[in-house]
C-alpha cells in the first residue's frame, strides 16, 4: 500500500510538472509573438529588437527552467530532457552561426524566427510527453535496465548528431581552393552581356521577350597579371540571389560557403601575346546548372591555350543575375526535374533547341567582339576557324546539335549526356568524343533502353575513325562539376563512396576529364598528333579509347 501511494504521489508530482511546464512554455510563446507584433505595428525599432532578442533566447531559458523542475522525474526523463537541450542548442547554434557568417546582402531574419518557434514545438511535445511515458514506466521495475539501455543510446544518437552538425559547420565556412589549371598559361575572366535585337526568346514566358545571355569568357592571360587579385570564384550578387532562391536548408552545410571557395581567374586580364590568336571552345553547362559551376573544366582548358566561352540564360538557368543587378530564376515549366516521361523527354527536346540557338547566337557576338572589342582585348586575336564545342548531361546534348546545326563547329565533346533531337538521327560529320561515367549498375528501365537506342543511333552515322568513346570506371555523373569535385563536404563524400554511390575521388575523376578535353582538342583543333587520344597508364580508370561501331 505505500509503495502504491508513493507512486500516486510521484504521478501527482509528474503531473503538476507537465500541467506547469505546458502553461510557462505556452504563455512565453504567445506572449512573446503578442509583444513583437505589437511593437511591429507602433514601429519601435528598439523595443522590437528587444522584444525579438528574447524570442530568440526564449527557449533556452524554457530548457533551463525544465532543467531545473526535472530533479524530481525518473532518470529516463532526466535523460530525454538533457538530450533535447544539447540537440536543440547545437542545432540553433549552428543555423544562427551558418547565417551570421553568410555575406552582408543575404544575412535573413526568418531563421531566427522558425528556429524559436520549432524549439518551443518541441518543448511543449516532447518534455511532457517524456515526463509522462517516465511516470507509467518507472513503476515496471524488471524493465528498469532496457530503459536505462535506450537512455543511453539516444544520448549517443543525439551527441553523435550534435558532433557531425558541428563538423558540417566547421567544414562548411573552411576555405576551399578549386584544383588548379594543369597549363602553361595564367588565366583571365571577362564578363559580357549579350542582347539580341532579332530574335525573341522561345523559353521566356511572356512571348516578344528578347534573348538575353550573360557570357563567361576565360581566356590565356598575360603573364605579367598574376600579380592582380584572382577574382571571385562566384561573383557576391550571383551568391546572393543562388543563396535566395534555395533558402537556407540544411543542405546547405553538405557544401562549401561559396565566398570561401577560390578559383585561379584573374578579372579582366590582358590576354597572353605570346600566340597571335586562340581557339575557340564553346562550354555548356548540365540542365539548368550555373556556368560558373564548371569553372574548374574551364579554367584548365584554358591554361592549355583556348578561349573557353560559356553562358547562363533568363528562365532556363537556374538563376541569372543582369549587370543592372536584375535577377530571373529558372520558370517552373522549364523545369525538366519537374517532369517525367513523355513530357520530360520532349521538355528536354525544346530545351536542347532553345540552348542550341543560344550558342549559335553566342558565336555571332564572338564574330562581332573579334572585329571590334570595346576593351581591345579580343580584336583579332580569337580564330573563328577553329571553333569546338563541350557539354555535360543535357549540355553534352547541346553540343552535339550545336555541331548539328551550325557548320562553324569543328569538334565537339558530349561529357555523360544523352542525346537529343534531329543529331540521333543525322549524326554529324566533325569528330566526336563521348566522355562517360561508370554506367555499369544502371537499371534496364524503358527510358534506358531508349537512351541506348538513341545511341546506337547516332554511332551508326558517325565517322569510326574520328569518334571515341571513353568511360571513367567508378565516375558519377553528378561529379564532373566543381560540386562534386571540390565543393562538397568531405564527410558527405566519405559517407557516400561508404554506401559505393561515390567510388572515385571527385578531384581525380576531373583531372582525368581535364586530360582527355585538352588532349582532344588539341588534335582536333591545334594538330596534335591523334596518338595524344591513347588512354595514359596515368590513369588506370579509363578503359581503352575506343571508335563504336
């Protein structure tokens, strides 16, 4: 009978503590939103800051006052609760950290407002909802020892969530320098818009929309420049924006803080006298994906002696940022990742068209910019006769209908992209590289078997004897640009090659892509020997260079 009475007047205590906590955590909650938005409305700056500060602080308070109240509960609760304060501490630290180290322009308020209120959500659920399953549990005793058994591991849980959270955040703002060019040259980036006053846009969507492109030029810079500040990996309008329209997920932390990471251009260099004129080579990025994300790919080339060209474009790239600082994101119905099926291959068709046309137009502007640069720089020192083109994914695609549609195009490279469009079944007549990842696990569904199709195709009209197919064994496909090679956080890819969805390092995965775009190019558009195109014993991951058919 006593034993029974100690524990009625244990649950009695539980309860009074589960009534209490919810009424303070409940009344602090509303009552600090009541007095922000009050001083919102009279507009008094100080008082909201104030009143704002608190709300931030608010829950920490709230776990130290349960802290204290929870001398009294079972030591599963004593437990829950210790945990749920290191895992809702480190988790607000962080985000308020990740957001306070974030440049000026996008620095947001909205984190510090979310993060309180999930912080009281999960005070006013799982503290009494702890305090009440240790009240009924606590009287079984032969169970005592699972209870502390599973204590144990949710710390363990919680503590190992809180040390990979903190590793993610330290990873996060480390400076990260890109690999850097294999040639001889320094390399310079200039920037251009290109408007064009003939044609509309065909992806805009408000019909009559002119054709706009933000052009990236990275060229052989003289050698005199390196002493001039390299310039910005991603221009700060261009993060912002980036950082604006994904938000700030916790995917974040999976990569690296852009303003940190470092590229090897030099802004606005003078271009290297020591060739009278430079190939051009055309560089199209995957999808909806920035240029500046294959700056890496870009930079190498050209150290190695090209003008490499690429551009991003209003509605179709994810998003673009004018000079004027007007920004256009990417519209939903030119989201191909939005679709599937019939609608996504034939999204993918018209996109394939629309960036087809856009470099068509691009070579124009070349053409204009070799007859009379504003700035000196290119005036005919750019060799519109030897002209190449490479994409990945659906920009591989581009390339290959570029060398398609537009005669100007002496050689082109289709990194890991499927084909598309009137190219499957024309072929073309300039040689041809397939560059591939390891699509060895693949499943045999019916969009492959048509991609396959597709390919065979194309093979079938292509020249044997100018075509290669290279395969990197162990390459993915999402990491042949800076992201997979550079940018993202060491952990996430040790964990992936871990689960065998990463088997090869992503900085050795773009070296040897590096090598076989340089070698390529320079037989098809320097007159190297072809010889240069034989796999390396450098890198034992290529399997043979070989002509299909």
């Amino acid at each position: 009978m006593m034993q029974e009475g100690a524990q009625d007047g244990g649950r009695r205590v539980s309860m009074r503590v589960i009534k209490r906590s919810v009424l303070v955590i409940a009344v602090g909650g509303i009552g600090s939103i009541s007095l922000m938005l009050i001083a919102g409305h009279r507009n008094n700056s100080i008082v909201l800051l104030t009143l704002f500060a608190i709300w931030v602080l608010a829950p920490f308070v709230g776990l130290a006052l349960a802290n204290m109240a929870s001398r009294r509960w079972s030591r599963l609760t004593r437990v829950t609760l210790h945990s749920l304060i290191l895992l809702v501490a480190v988790g607000s630290l962080a985000i308020y950290w990740n957001v306070s180290q974030a440049p000026r322009g996008s620095r947001i308020a909205f984190p510090f407002l979310v993060v309180p209120a999930g912080s009281w959500l999960l005070l006013i659920i799982l503290i009494p909802g702890a305090a009440l399953i240790s009240c009924k549990l606590s009287a079984i005793g032969p169970f005592r020892w699972l209870i502390k058994a599973m204590a144990a591991v949710v710390m363990l849980i919680v503590l190992g969530i809180a040390l990979l959270l903190g590793l993610l955040l330290l990873d996060h703002n480390r400076d990260t320098a890109l690999p850097a060019p294999t040639g001889p040259f320094p390399v310079g980036r200039a920037t251009y818009l290109w408007t064009d006053d003939v044609h509309t846009d065909a992806m805009a969507p408000q019909p009559n929309t002119k054709r706009e492109l933000v052009a990236w030029v990275w060229y052989p810079a003289a050698a005199a420049t390196p002493s001039k500040p390299v310039d910005d990996y991603m221009p700060a309008p261009w993060r912002t924006a980036l950082e604006r329209e994904i938000g700030v997920p916790l995917t974040q932390f999976l990569t690296r803080d852009l303003a940190r990471v470092h590229g090897h251009s030099i802004p606005d260099a003078d271009l290297s006298p020591e060739q009278h004129s430079y190939p051009v080579v055309f560089m199209r990025a995957g999808l909806s994906a920035l240029t500046l994300d294959y700056s890496t790919l870009a930079e190498d080339l050209a150290s190695h002696g090209y003008v490499v060209v690429g551009f991003d474009a209003p509605y179709r790239t994810f998003v673009t940022v004018l000079p004027n600082g007007t920004v256009i994101t990417r519209t939903p119905q030119n989201n191909a990742d939005a679709f599937s099926g019939i609608e996504q291959e034939n999204l993918a068709g018209r996109l394939v068209q629309a960036w087809t046309a856009d470099m068509t137009f691009a070579l124009d502007q070349l053409e204009r910019l070799n007859a009379s640069d504003p700035s000196g720089r290119f005036v005919g020192r750019l060799d519109m006769q030897r002209v190449g083109v490479f994409g990945h994914s659906l920009g591989g695609a581009t390339a290959l209908q570029f060398c398609h549609d537009d005669s100007r195009c002496k050689a082109g490279i289709d990194v890991d992209g499927a084909p598309w469009g009137s190219v499957v079944r024309d072929g073309v007549t300039q040689p041809i590289m397939f560059l591939f990842s390891d699509h060895s696990t693949d499943a045999a569904d019916p969009q492959e078997k048509q991609i396959e199709a597709n390919f065979q195709s194309l093979f079938d009209r292509l020249a044997r004897n100018r075509c290669y197919q290279i395969t990197i064994r162990g390459a993915n496909h999402f990491m042949f640009s800076d992201d997979g090679a550079a940018l993202k956080s060491p952990l996430l890819v040790r964990a992936l090659r871990m689960l065998g969805i990463v088997k090869i390092d992503g900085r050795r995965q773009i070296a040897i892509t590096e090598h076989f775009i340089d070698a390529f190019f320079d037989v098809y558009l320097k007159g190297a020997p072809a010889s240069e195109l034989n796999s390396s014993p450098q890198y034992p991951e290529v399997e043979a260079a070989t002509r299909p058919g």
